[in-house]
C-alpha cells in the first residue's frame, strides 16, 4: 500500500488531547511518520507509558 504522507523526519507536532482516542493514534502516526511529538494532556499518568527519552529511538 503507498503512504499517503511523506515521512516528517525532524519536524514537530502539537497534539492536544494526545493521551487517548484519536489524539492518541494521532501521535501514533505522526511519530511513525518520524516527527517529534508534544502532547497535550490533563491525564498525566496514562501519558507517562509513552515519553521515549531524547536519544532513543522506539
């Protein structure tokens, strides 16, 4: 299947409302597409299982 998006690497994304529902598979996507990804949210534990320390690649 072609990609629809061409991939992003070293840019960034803000996505709000990122720690569940479609702003979760949002930052999904974006991060397979190689962006750097700032997420918004007010639910501070079930965003922590996601951070990737700067350097590490997932």
């Amino acid at each position: 299947m072609p990609h629809i998006f061409p991939t992003q690497n070293g840019n960034v994304a803000i996505v709000t409302g990122g720690a569940k529902g479609i702003g979760y598979h949002t930052v999904k996507h974006l991060a397979r597409l190689g962006m750097h990804v700032i997420i918004g949210t007010v639910i501070i534990l079930s965003i922590q299982m996601y951070i990737v320390p700067p350097g590490l690649k997932s």
